[in-house]
C-alpha cells in the first residue's frame, strides 16, 4: 500500500532539510512525499531543489492550503500527516479493515 506524506511549508528554509532528510530516512518501502510550499520567499524553494528527485509533487503557490491540495496530488488519495512511526501507522490501519 503507497502511503503519501504531505509536508505543508512556508518560509522554512532553516528547517526544511530536517524534514526532508526524517521522510528520507522512513523505512516503509512504498512512501510518497508531497510538498505543497505556501508561495516562501525566503529561499526555502531554493533549498528544495537539489532534493526534487525524492518529491514526488512539489507545488509552490502562494496561499496554498496544504491539507486538501497534498490529498488531491496524492497518488493513492489516502495520507498520513506525520512522518513518524510510519510501519506503525500502516499496520494499524491495516489491522483496522484499512
């Protein structure tokens, strides 16, 4: 099952490779991160770019609204807001009738 994480920025250009590089590190083998950047001008666009291969949707638009934007880009149209514990999450809703 894809799982797709949705990231929401704007103007986070000190933190961003942290969050890049903690979805990066997930060990679930079928993960998509999506990147909706709320329109940052501060270089955080730019800090993104040499990490392009590993987004599968970066949309940068300014006002963009992060939750219903990143479920629509989605692959599977199903997604988890936190990068964290991501086995854990599958499996419990798994377990649940997913």
């Amino acid at each position: 099952m894809k799982i797709s994480v949705i990231t929401a920025t704007w103007n986070c250009v000190e933190t961003v490779g942290d969050c890049l590089a903690s979805v990066a590190g997930q060990s679930y083998p079928d993960l998509e991160h999506i990147l909706i950047d709320g329109g940052s001008r501060d270089g955080t666009l730019d800090a993104l770019q040499p990490h392009r291969a590993r987004l599968a949707v970066l949309v940068s638009e300014p006002g963009r609204q992060a939750g219903g934007a990143g479920v629509e880009e989605s692959v599977e149209g199903a997604a988890v807001f936190s990068a964290g514990m991501m086995g854990r999450r599958v499996g419990l809703w798994a377990e649940n009738g997913g």
